[in-house]
C-alpha cells in the first residue's frame, strides 16, 4: 500500500453504466486506491462485461433491488475485503473520480469519519444541473441543517467516504433500497455523533450520465421530508426508529 497503511476500496453502485464506466475508471487515481469493487444492480446493458474487461472485482444481483440496495451489498462486500476507508463512486461520470485524494484524506489524517463532495461548492448549474434539482436540494438542506444542527452544503451528494468504523457502527442495512438512503445515512452519522466533512466537486450532467426523473426526485423530496420528520421524533423520544438504534 505504499506510504499507507489503510486499505482504500472504491464502490460503483452501477445500473445500465456501460457508457461510461470505463471512462470513470480511468480518470480514477490508482496510486490512491488498493481495490474497485463494481456492484451491479441487474443493468439492462454491457455494465457486467465492461467491468470485467476492466479486471474490476464485480457482485452481479440477479434482480434489481435500488439504489439504497446496492450500497448495502457495496458496503458489505468491501467491509468484507478488509476496507479501512469506503469510496462510493457514481460510475456514470457525473462525478470527477481524479477528487479521490482530496476525499480520502481527511479520513486518513484522522480528522473526520466522513467525507462527502459538495457539487453546491463548485457552481452545479455550470455542471449542468437541472435549476428545479438545484432549487430542490437547496430548500431541502436547509431544512435538513435546522433539523440536524449541522451547516453542510448538500445532503444529496453520491459521492463519499466512510471510515470502517462508520459502516461497522451505523445500521446501514435497516436503511430504505431506494434513494433516501444516502439521507437515513446522514441521520444515523448525526445520530450517532460522527463528524462530516465537505469538499467541493465538479459536476458533469451528460447525455449518459443518470439522472432521476421528475417524478422520482418528487418522491425522493419526501422521503427525505419524512427522514427528518422520523429522525426528531426519535431525538425527542416520541417513538422509535429501528434505523436509529445501535447494531446489537
């Protein structure tokens, strides 16, 4: 591992990513990087056999199970490789992988237990973000950093790093298999008084990057209205959430 002594493991959570997988591969800075692990989430495409032209370690699901679904096997499966610090990264290039240092540092200076990169930081309808997604993310952090008492840019980023010790310690997999889990994570580091740092990210919205209908972020909306809504109750002792409570 060279002048590191953690295991670094990148995940691609994947769906019909043929297009740009490879593309996203090769702007991955290696150096920083002990292993890719690939999970693909029943794709309709080549993703399968990009991947393994690409020599990636790959974990196929035999039916499409979400987006919340495939981090758990993600997460599993690197905890599982001996991963010391976990990199989820989106293989449809919508994020730059050539950040991976920038990410991965503050968890190996042992500053934080968690890195997400902010698109908010680095100007995203430049990047091609939809104006209603920008709107939607801004309104639905702000009211996510009054419910948390944090003050963090973007609570809607899919690329981040955990330390181990996160995934060992929040109960990721009673979390939902759709979108929302990338906010139940959020709660559960909240809860269980993780620290979170940011970066900025440049951000790429191409003809093959994927994108979440208008629709689908309605509903995704509420599911992170009601993630907050389920994370006070449990903070004021109103009732319990299973998502919230200590692994036993």
């Amino acid at each position: 591992m060279g002048f590191r002594d953690k295991k670094i493991v990148v995940v691609m959570p994947a769906y019909n990513a043929a297009a740009t997988l490879k593309k996203t591969y090769m702007d991955i800075p290696m150096e920083w990087v002990d292993e890719i692990l690939l999970v693909d989430d029943f794709s309709r495409d080549g993703t399968v056999e990009v991947a393994k032209s690409l020599n990636l370690k790959v974990v196929a699901h035999s039916y499409n199970i979400g987006y919340g679904g495939n981090q758990k096997t993600c997460y599993l499966e690197a905890l599982k490789d001996g991963a010391d610090i976990i990199v989820m990264l989106h293989p449809d290039y919508q994020y730059d992988p050539r950040i991976i240092p920038d990410l991965v540092k503050p968890l190996l200076d042992g500053r934080t237990d968690a890195v997400f990169a902010s698109r908010m930081l680095h100007k995203p309808l430049r990047g091609g973000m939809p104006l209603y997604k920008f709107i939607a993310n801004k309104t639905l952090t702000f009211i996510e950093n009054l419910a948390m008492g944090l003050k963090l840019s973007e609570y809607h980023t899919g690329y981040r790093a955990y330390g181990r010790n996160v995934l060992e310690r929040v109960p990721f997999l009673d979390n939902s298999n759709g979108f929302v889990f990338d906010n139940e994570i959020i709660a559960q580091l909240v809860h269980f008084g993780f620290r979170i740092e940011e970066i900025p990210v440049r951000t790429h919205y191409g003809v093959d990057s994927s994108s979440v209908g208008f629709l689908s972020s309605m509903r995704y909306g509420f599911g992170v209205l009601r993630t907050i809504m389920r994370f006070i109750f449990h903070r004021l002792g109103l009732r319990e959430y299973r998502f919230l409570e200590e692994k036993s």
